[in-house]
C-alpha cells in the first residue's frame, strides 16, 4: 500500500532546502508559492529519499478569490506519495509555471486545463486548448461560467 | 350432334339438357388439338431460370439485404453494437454484419453514441466520404438529441442537427433487440423507396429523396 506522506513533514524539508516557498501546509497537502513551484518540483523529484518520480494527475480547482492548481506525486521507488498545490490570484490573466519539464506527464493535462479552466502555465511548448476549439469563448470549468 | 329430346326428367326441363349437351359438344370439338406453349421458343435453361420483377423490388432488395456499417462510434453505446455484432445476437442473421474501416465501402452509419462539437466535423466528413445511396441509424438518447448531455457547451443535440437520420432507435443505451428491430425497420424504409425517379425529378441533381 501506497504511504501517503505528511505534507508538514515534506513542507520542513522544502523549508530547509529553500526557505520561504511553503505557503501552508497541512496533514494531507501542502501549499509552494508558484514562483517557487518549478525549484521545489526539482528537490521533491530529485531528493534521494522523497524521489517523486511520477506525477499520477494535475487538477485545478476556481475558490472564487483564487485558483488552485493541485498536483499529486508518487515515488514508485519508495512507494510514496504526496498532494501539493499552488495558488494564482489573478482572475483576468492567472499563471503558473509548466512542471512539463519535470514530469513530461503534465503535457495535456496542463493545456486541458488552460482550456476548461483558463490558467496560464508558462514554459509549456504548446499551450493551447484541446478539448474545445479555437474561438471557444471562456473556459467552462470557471464557477462564474454561464453559457 | 343435336340431343334427341324424348325423356322427361323431374329436375330439369329438356330445354335445358340440350343446350348444356350442346356446349360440352362444342367444346369436345374445338379442343381436339394441343394449345402450344408460348415459350417453347426458350432454351429449357433459360425457361428455369427466368423470375418477373420490377426495377424497384429488384434494386430495393439487394440494397436493404447487405448494408455495410461505417465504423463511427464516438461513445458507450458502441458497445451495444458490438454485442448486436457478436454471436448471441448475431446482426449476420440479417446479412449485415460487416463492418467497414473505410467510409467509401460503406453505406450505412450507425451513429452509437455521444457527439461533441468538437468531433462534429470528422462525423459530417465521414458521412459525405460514404457513397449515394446511404441511410443512417441515430442510435441512443444522445445520438437522438443529446441525452444527458443535451445541455452542455460541447455537446451537438442530436445527429440529425449535422447529418439526415433515417431512424432513431431510442434507450440508454438501447438494447441490442431495439438496435435489430431499428435495422428492420430501415429495410422496411428502403424497400419502399422509389429507385427510378419520376421524369420531372431528373433535373434536381445531386438532391436526396
């Protein structure tokens, strides 16, 4: 069985490594700032004990007063795992970094949601939509969606 | 020959027995030679195998008895068809079992399942790719008008707003029995489709009846 490791645990050892770039942490997750986001992929993917090789799935979720972009890693050698998010405060032009990357995995599933949810990740190679179509207007997912 | 009339019987005047003897006379006389066949020109071959029909029942038939599917199945109720295709149902009762990979050897499109927008205008080009003449099968709520999902952003409400549907076969998905019975139902359609237009029709090219 898959041990799903204490976020506080892994938030101390992001403190120590670089401080400053844990927002929160909590029992199930913790929160990195997203201008820190891609240096703390690196520490969890490439720490010899955490080794967070796999990325099983991106999601993000609309708060209203902010968007959260949740990640999930698992260390298949360890057999580990981790929930970490990061938030983007701007509703008009929201934006986070790529982890493509880090984990090659997140390719569709970042531009699935800049297509349904309209945040930005920068660094991606082809950041476009790819369920709906070009002209589409808004993005779906959005609480304060209407058709 | 006339009928000597010299007894009386008591259920019928001799008037009457007279003229019956004379017809049989008459008739015994003009048959007395062998009526020819009228074909007895054909070959005994040909004879066998010679079936009078018309142009429509003709045509109608080898066209409803094998339709070929084009594979277009965009969602669950593909699943359906496919136990319709396999051996407890067995579509191949009907002559129909085949299923074709290429839209040009195609003529009829089971449409088994939900439509995005998104995918729209692959199933519009598939259609236009199949040859003249060709029916479709609007299988399931959502093929009819959407389902579930009439009301979403993505989502086309029914086939019949892209492509021309010929039946609708209803459920969720619908049974394989529904599927057979829709398919049955377009053979039915078909066998009552003029083939040879009328002569006004003519100029109106490239129109589907």
């Amino acid at each position: 069985m898959t041990v799903a490791l204490s976020g506080k645990e892994i938030a101390s050892q992001i403190e120590e490594k670089s401080p400053g770039s844990v927002e929160e942490s909590s029992q199930d997750s913790l929160v990195v700032k997203s201008d820190s986001l891609l240096s703390v992929a690196a520490f969890l993917k490439d720490n010899e004990t955490l080794k967070f090789d796999y990325l099983n799935y991106i999601t993000a979720v609309d708060y209203f007063s902010y968007f959260e972009v949740v990640y999930q890693l698992t260390s298949l050698e360890h057999n580990h795992t981790v929930v970490i998010k990061t938030r983007c405060y701007s509703r008009e032009n929201p934006a986070v970094p790529s982890v493509i990357g880090v984990w090659q995995g997140a390719d569709f599933q970042e531009r699935e949601i800049y297509d349904l949810m309209g945040i930005k990740f920068e660094g991606h190679p082809n950041m476009k939509r790819i369920f709906l179509w070009e002209g589409f207007p808004g993005h779906p997912l959005r609480k304060d969606y209407l058709q | 020959m006339e009928v000597s009339g010299d007894r009386e019987y008591i259920y019928s005047s001799i008037e009457l027995d007279r003229y019956e003897g004379q017809v049989i006379e008459e008739l015994k006389a003009s048959s007395q030679e062998a009526i020819p066949d009228p074909d007895e020109w054909l070959e005994e071959e040909l004879e066998r195998n010679i079936l009078l029909t018309t142009v429509d029942a003709i045509i109608n038939w080898s066209r409803r008895s094998s339709l070929w599917t084009a594979m277009c199945f965009p969602a669950c109720c593909a699943f359906e068809l496919i136990a319709v295709e396999g051996p407890r149902f067995d579509l191949s009762r009907f002559g129909m079992e085949i299923l074709r990979a290429s839209p040009r050897q195609a003529d009829l499109m089971i449409t088994a399942g939900t439509l995005t927008w998104k995918m729209a205008p692959n199933v519009k080009r598939i259609y236009n790719q199949m040859p003249e003449p060709k029916w479709v099968i609007a299988m399931g709520a959502c093929a009819i008008s959407g389902g579930i999902f009439r009301s979403s952003y993505s989502v086309v409400p029914g086939y019949n707003k892209i492509i021309p549907v010929d039946v609708y076969v209803p459920g969720c998905p619908p049974r394989p029995e529904a599927l057979i019975h829709g398919i049955r139902m377009l053979q039915r359609k078909i066998a009552k489709t003029p083939v040879v237009p009328d002569l006004p029709e003519l100029p109106l090219k490239g129109k589907r009846r």
